[in-house]
C-alpha cells in the first residue's frame, strides 16, 4: 500500500463508474499524490445509474477536486458539467471533471493519453498509415487523436462497415481542413488490396515506413491500433482480426486491452515479426493528464516508469 495520512485537510479526488472495484486508478494517483507531495486521497465509487446526477453533485458539495469518470458514464455524465472542453465536446465523451467556481468541466484525457503513451513507447505517429481495428467509443477517441496528430493516411476496420464509415465521416467534416486520406472496410472485404493500394503512393514517412519490405513484396509499414474489446476477460484466446494477410503487413502493433498483458492481437503481430505495445501507457497517460489537470502542474516523463511499476504490482503482472 502506498497509502497517505489522512488528516483535517486532506483534499478528495475520486472516480465515478459502474463497476469500479477493479480499477487501477486508485493506485495510479496513489503513487503521483506520494510523488508530488500532496495532501489528497483519490477513492473509487461505484454509482448506480439514477445516483449518477447526485453523485456528481454530491461530490462538488463536498469539495472535491477532480474526478475521473469510466464505463458506462464518459457520455452521460455531460449533461451535469457546467463546461465541456472542445476536444471533449467533439469526442462526445469525457473522462476527467475539473473543479470550477460554477460546478465541473469536462474533459478528455483518453486521446492525449494514448499519444503521450505512443511517444513514451517512441512510436511517431506524423506522415503513418494506420489502420484502427472498430469503430466504437474506444475508436472514438483513437480517431481523434489521429487527426490530431496529422497521420498520413487511416483505414478503419470494422466488423459492421457502417458504423467504420459514420466514424470516417464524422473525422472528416470536422476535419475537414487536414490532408489524411480515410478509408473504411469490413472485415468480409480484401482490406488487405485496400492497405496495399493505400500504401502504394507516397508510404509515410515516419519511422515505421523505414522498416522496408517484408517477404519482399508486401510493404510492413503499417501501425495497427486494435480498439475492439476482443481479446478481453473471457475471449482471451481471441482476436478480432485472425488473417495473416493482416498481419504481415503490420509493423507495430498497439492493443488498447492491457487485460491480459499480452493479447491474442498482440501475440499475432510479434509471430509476423512486428513490435507489439498494450494499453497501459494510455491508462497511465490520461491519469498523469487528469491530475496535471487538476493541479495545474505538468509531471515529467521520468516519474511515469515508476507509476507504472505500482499499477503493474496491483495487478499481479511481473512481465518487464
Ligand atoms: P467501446 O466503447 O469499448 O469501443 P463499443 O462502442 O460497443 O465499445 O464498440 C465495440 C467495438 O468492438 C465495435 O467496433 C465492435 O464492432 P461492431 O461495430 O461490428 O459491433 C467491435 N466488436 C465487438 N465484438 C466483436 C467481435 N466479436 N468481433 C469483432 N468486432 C467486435
């Protein structure tokens, strides 16, 4: 435990979702409260949906801080924020309330996560093609994050072809003023020709391009990022995409899941000789964001491998 003294000023920061027990979180913030010498204790609470207004409310009453929300709120907690951040907004889900004189504004701290967590891993995502695998919440903010970052080129993958075009062509109206080729595909079409054709023209220029060939024909130059929950909890030995022809031109590969530690996808990727990442950097990510957030500091880079070890320790994992 790297628990805190509590004491007559010891501030509240918490997490509002449903469930909760499993989280994290508590640990995360745990280990930057102690870093940073602060006086908070950051708790977990489970909601019930019709609790979800009181609970925010509640918790502005009692003078908390911040909060993070989870699963199944990100969406509904909106309507009881006095002030949603722009990047938030355009996402449609928001994961980390801020305290203000009038009530709490919402934030997104899952997209920049994810991007400080790919810079972490020392994956550049400038001049990539990327092919996001789903198109649901968690794709959301991937696509965001995207088109933030100015990929070159993105295919989005998805069992229901529909849902991967309503997401393209939602980027691409709000967006509508970046250079990025988007194309969608369902798993039924040859989404292998459609990477080929993509990368054909001008590959990208980050470092993933400079990987070369494979098999001497296929380009490998592909970063893949897997935002389905296929491959957690129960389907462990699952992965949405199964075909080699995907893999093989993969040469990084980031699962979102890191429930296991190492999924199926990511397993696939190593076997067809790319590098393979998991989610808990962005876990980590977007904590550090939402207490740099709350406090209004910025805390080094250097402090996230120590963070991480504490997160990795509560959950029992003892892989490097
Ligand atoms: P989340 O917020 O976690 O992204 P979601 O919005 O329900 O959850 O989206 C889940 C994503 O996983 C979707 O892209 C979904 O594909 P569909 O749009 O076709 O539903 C994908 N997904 C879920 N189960 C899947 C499965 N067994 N095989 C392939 N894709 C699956």
């Amino acid at each position: 435990m790297n628990g805190i003294e509590i004491n007559g000023t010891t501030g509240l920061l918490g997490l509002l979702g449903n469930p909760v027990e499993h989280s994290v979180s508590p640990v995360l913030h745990a280990s930057l409260v102690k870093k940073h010498n602060d006086n908070y204790a950051y708790l977990a609470f489970r909601v019930e949906q019709e609790q979800l207004k009181a609970a925010v409310e509640g918790a502005y009453a009692l003078g908390a801080k911040g909060l993070n929300v989870t699963v199944p709120y990100k969406k509904e907690v909106m309507q009881y924020l006095c002030e949603i951040d722009e990047k938030a907004e355009l996402l449609g889900a928001v994961n980390t309330l801020v305290r203000t004189e009038h009530g709490y504004k919402g934030y997104n701290t899952d997209m920049p996560g994810l991007y400080r967590a790919m810079r972490y891993d020392g994956v550049s995502l400038e001049g990539q093609n990327v092919v996001v695998i789903g198109a649901g919440g968690v794709a959301n903010a991937v696509l965001g994050m995207l088109f933030e970052a100015k990929v070159k080129k993105i295919l989005i993958l998805n069992r229901t072809k529909e849902k991967a075009v309503q997401l393209a062509e939602r980027f691409q109206r709000v967006y509508a003023d970046r250079e990025i080729v988007v194309k969608t595909a369902s798993y039924e079409e040859d989404y292998p020709a459609v990477m080929d054709e993509m990368s054909q023209d001008a590959a990208g220029t980050g470092h993933i391009a400079q990987a070369g060939y494979f098999g001497g024909e296929k380009k490998k130059d592909w970063l893949a990022i897997q935002a389905t929950s296929v491959g957690m909890s129960t389907k462990t030995d699952e992965a949405a995409i199964g075909e080699s022809a995907f893999y093989d031109r993969i040469a990084c590969g980031y699962d979102l899941i890191f429930n296991p530690y190492e999924t199926k996808f990511m397993k696939l990727v190593k076997e067809h000789g790319g590098k393979s990442y998991n989610g808990l950097r962005m876990l980590l990510f977007q904590g550090i964001y939402a207490y740099e957030l709350w406090n209004d500091i910025s805390i080094p880079d250097e402090w996230a491998a120590d963070v991480l070890q504490q997160m990795k320790e509560a959950m029992g994992i003892t892989k490097a």
